[in-house]
C-alpha cells in the first residue's frame, strides 16, 4: 500500500497539469490535477509518520486520515473518501487482499463516495469508480481467489473505458471535447495501484487531451455553475449536527460533499456568500483548516512585482480606503456584503513586497486573508495576516507599524495593538429577532460590542452613547469614532460632547469612514 500511494503520488506529479487543463466541470478553475495530486502526498505524508511495524489496519487508517485532513477540491474530497472505503474493507483483511476482498472494498469505496456528494453526476469520477468497481467484481467471479493482480487490472481498465464515456454523459465535456478532469485522475491512480499489485508498470500515465470523434478539440470554459467562492474546511462534529449542516449548505450553494466520520469531517461547497458557509459550520461544530478560494477570477497580466516591506488592508467603504491609504497601507476594496476575489487578494498580496502585513476587516476576510497568503507564500515572500476582526483593529495596528523593525517584530506589535483595541458599531434591525438583551424590530437601533448586541434603542446617538460608555467602563486612553454613510447629522459632534463631559481623561478621534451599513464604527484603545 505504501508503495502504491508512493507511486500514485509520483504518477499525478507528471500528470496533474494535462489534468488541470481538463478541468470544466463543475466549475473551469483549471485545478483539479493539482488538488488530488496534493491529496495523495497528504495521505503519503501520513504513511511517512509511521512506526516501521504499524499494522496493515493501522497503516490503511493512518492513509484515509491523512488523505481526509489534506484533501483539496471537489474531487481531492471525493478521492479521501474512496481511500476511507478501501480501508474499512482491506484494514481487517490483512495483506496481501485476494481478488474477491479487492473487489468488495472498491464496491465499498464507490457506494461511500456517492453518499458523500448532495447531488452526484454522472460522467464524473463517480461514474468511473462505479465502473472500475464493477469491473472489478466481474474479474474477480472469474478467477480464483489469489487472483488479486487479475482483478486489480480489471478495475484499472474498467475505469479507463468509463473515463471515455464521460464525454457524453455531460454536455460541458462534449462542447469542450474532453473527458472529466476528476475522473482521469482516479485513473491515474488506479493504474498506479494495478502497477503495484501486478509489477507491470506503465512507461506514461494517459491522459486523454481530447477524445476522439468530437466536433471540436477547442476546449470550452463552461459557465460558472454556483457559487463564486469554494469552501472548504474540517469540521470536529457529532453525525446528527452533520446531518442538518449538510441542508443547511444545500440550500446556500451546490457541488456539496462532506466525507469523514467519528467526529471528524471534511467539508466542501461552492456559494456566493463564503461567510455563510463558514458560519453553517460553526453553527454545526468546530470548524478549522478554513480555506475560501475565489472559484472565476480573471486572466490579466499580474503587476510586477515590488520589493521591501508593505500593509495590505482590506475595506469596503472609500472614507476608511483613504484613512488606510493616508497611514501608508496598501488597498484592497470589496463590495459591501462580501468578500474580495481570492485571487485578487493574493495577487495584491504578492505585488505589495517581499515582506507583507495583511489586515482583514472581519471574520469573513480574515478567513480568506489566511487563504491568500497560503497562495502568495509559494512565491517566496514573507507574509503575515494580523488577527484583526474590525476596521478599527487594523487602524490600530497600523498605527503602531514601523517599517525600520525587524519584520517579525512589527507584526508582533501590530497584533497587540489590534488584540487591545475592543470594537463596537451600530446597524440597523432588518427582521425581528432575538437578541442577548431582548426582542428586536425592523428598523430597531441595535448596539453591538465585539459582535455581541449590548443595546435596542430607536435613537442613534442615545445607543451610541450607551455603547460608548459599556466599552470605556472598563478603561480606556483613545476611542475613535468612524461615521458611516446613513450617520444623522451631528452625530460625531454629540458623542464628542458626550465624551467630554463623561470621560474627560478619553482622547477621542472622529473620521469619515463612508460605509454603507454601520452608521457608527467605535474603537478603545
């Protein structure tokens, strides 16, 4: 087994960019050969970790485990899967498996892979591991039970011949004149795993460029399905709360597959709204590993590259682009409600130095923030993201920033001051609701600290009083005091009053930050 994840592992390396180029369904990212490719050196990194006289069930386990913790993509999630289910059934039978054994665990492999999927489609690599299963089982009634390396190559052509059918079981693959991108990689590992267990090795691992008898070998970029954003993240949670996320993230998106068990899940879904998905699952369990990937990002030329050091912010709103702009931090703008481009962060990211600060905005930013500059550091540079969860938190930090200091240092300093700063705003009630303090209504005034509704009131300035005195009840040196958009005339001048009279040791600073949503954004430092 070591040896065939070893060679599998080898096999995508040289393969995974002719697979990449496949890539159009469900969604033309162009990485489906690169994310299994990944998947499999997770699940050999696993097999690495072992103590040289692990048991086979130990072994198969350890290799599921790791393929679930590391999977990547669509497919990378579908793949961990059918590692789980060839575990279940070759763990308890030892080494080497007979034919009959070897066909029950990828019959068992299959059935668990589809259960994985919300909706499955058939010309994918479901599809091909129901054939290579089938194939499989068939050989494996023909020929005797040590008829293992018989079988194993039954599965790996089995799988080939349904690889070719794929084109015309999807339309997007017929229009672009190719095979499923997912489905060739299960390919490539099937053929690894029948070289193993038959010591027949290929000279080169096929991957179909086109198939042949299409109308056109142009391929085609098919247009984006879902959501605009992949999701994905472990979840530490019981089965039942499973159960309900799984609707949950249905509804909010598609190419939804949750694989794993005992506690311990991978989550994948494409959405529009990456903070949503993320929010499902903490509504669910734990979530952690959080990655959010821009799935449509453009094509343009990257900016070349600068040197030095650099802040990168993250903003929705002009007023606050310019405070971060004037404080000498790099901009990146977002659409009010959402999220930048992965793609544009990271390229922002990549263009801004050789080291690099990020302050997010929020918790849905930071999420995609870390994603970021998971991508940007292949490139070399040194990049750190500040844990601020509030404009005024990456205020803070900037404010502290020192470009003389030792990299590591600075950001240190940076993430005190954003972790000393507590935030505060002001929003408007959209629905009733029920809040720590009381009931809500439409149009009702809510008071939040640090996320958390302090106040419902009808007036803006009697709450931001309230809001300002619960923060600088515990202390406070500076507050400052960011009006939005939809603030009513005079605001900023009667909180200023207030503090005056209230807390005349506070230190008060008042800007124009022009965002849409929160008439007031408040910081004490």
């Amino acid at each position: 087994m070591t040896q065939w994840i070893a060679l599998a592992a080898e096999a995508l390396g040289r393969t995974r960019r002719e697979i990449d180029a496949l890539n159009v369904f469900p969604v033309p990212d162009g990485d489906t050969g690169t994310n299994l490719h990944l998947t499999v050196l997770a699940a050999a990194e696993a097999l690495d970790g072992l103590p040289g006289d692990a048991g086979t069930a130990e072994t198969w386990r350890s290799l599921a485990q790791g393929a679930l913790l590391g999977a990547r993509g669509n497919s990378g999630v579908i793949l961990s899967q059918v590692f789980r289910g060839l575990a279940d059934t070759l763990g308890p039978a030892g080494e080497p498996p007979d034919g009959v054994v070897f066909a029950e665990a990828l019959e068992h492999a299959s059935v668990l892979a589809r259960r994985a999927v919300e909706h499955p489609v058939e010309g994918t690599i479901l599809s091909v591991l129901a054939a290579a299963a089938q194939a499989a089982a068939l050989a494996a009634s023909q020929v005797s039970a040590s008829g293992s390396p018989a079988v194993a190559r039954a599965a790996a052509d089995g799988a080939r011949q349904a690889l070719r059918r794929t084109t015309g079981q999807l339309d997007v693959l017929a229009r672009s004149g190719v095979v499923d991108a997912g489905a060739a990689g299960l390919c490539v590992v099937l053929d690894a795993l029948a070289a193993v267990i038959t010591g027949e090795y290929p000279e080169r691992y096929e991957v179909p460029a086109r198939v042949q008898g299409t109308a056109s070998a142009r391929q085609e970029r098919a247009e984006p399905r879902g959501g605009g954003y992949e999701v994905m993240y472990l979840l530490d949670a019981p089965d039942d709360a499973v159960d309900r996320l799984r609707e949950t993230l249905d509804a909010l998106g598609d190419s939804l597959v949750v694989v794993g068990g005992d506690g311990l899940w991978n989550v994948h879904v494409h959405v529009d709204d990456a903070g949503a998905a993320v929010e499902a699952g903490l509504g669910a369990g734990r979530p952690h590993r959080i990655r959010v990937t821009y799935l449509h990002a453009g094509t343009g030329e990257p900016h070349p590259p600068h040197t030095g050091r650099a802040v990168i912010a993250v903003t929705a709103a002009g007023g606050l682009a310019a405070l971060f702009e004037g404080c000498g931090a790099r901009v990146v703008r977002r659409e009010p409600g959402a999220v930048p481009p992965l793609a544009v962060l990271a390229e922002a990211i990549l263009a801004a130095g050789d080291e690099v600060a990020v302050l997010p905005d929020g918790p849905e930013t930071l999420a995609l923030a870390e994603a970021a500059a998971e991508r940007a550091r292949d490139g070399g540079a040194s990049i750190s993201v500040v844990p601020a969860r509030a404009s005024v938190q990456g205020l803070a930090a900037l404010a502290v920033h020192d470009p003389l200091r030792r990299f590591a240092d600075d950001v240190i300093a940076m993430t005190r001051a954003a972790g000393a700063t507590r935030f505060g705003h002001l929003e408007a009630a959209a629905e009733e609701a029920v809040t720590s303090v009381g009931l809500c209504q439409p149009g009702d005034v809510l008071g939040l600290i640090e996320g958390d509704v302090a106040m419902i009131g009808t007036d803006v300035a009697d709450v931001a009083r309230h809001v300002l005195d619960r923060m600088l009840s515990g202390g406070g040196e500076l507050v400052t005091l960011i009006v939005g958009a939809a603030a009513p005339p005079g605001l900023a001048a009667r909180l200023e009053e207030h503090l005056r009279i209230r807390h005349p040791d506070v230190e008060a600073g008042v800007y124009d930050g022009g965002q849409e949503r929160y008439p007031l954004l408040v910081g004490v430092e």
